[in-house]
C-alpha cells in the first residue's frame, strides 16, 4: 500500500494495521530464530512499514496533514 493510500485511512483503520505489522514482525523474528525464515529482508521491510504507520498517525494526531 503507498503511502498516500495510508494517509487516507482512518486512525481504526490506521490501528489495526499497525497491529497486524507487529504481528507479522513477531511471527518473523519467531522464523528467524528457528532458522525457518528465508528471505531475512522481509523484517526489514516490515520494520519499514510499521514506522510509515506511527509517522503517519502521530501526522493525523498533530494535525498536520
């Protein structure tokens, strides 16, 4: 999803796919500890995306945009 399809979702919506993203980090780092993960870069990207979300939800709590 691009970033400008993030900033148009609402703070619940915003709220539940920031939990869905630390879930999957979770289930990732479960992965790469017993050895099961193969493409490590996966963390990051999530690592990634979880970031975009706070950013864009402290925007919204800001008023920023």
């Amino acid at each position: 999803m691009k970033v400008d399809d993030t900033r148009a979702l609402s703070s619940e919506e915003l709220a539940k796919q920031l939990e869905a993203a630390h879930k999957e980090l979770f289930d990732l780092r479960l992965r790469w500890t017993t050895k099961q993960l193969v493409n490590h870069r996966q963390m990051g990207m999530v690592r990634k995306k979880i970031a975009q979300l706070q950013t864009i939800m402290r925007e919204k709590e800001l008023g920023i945009r």
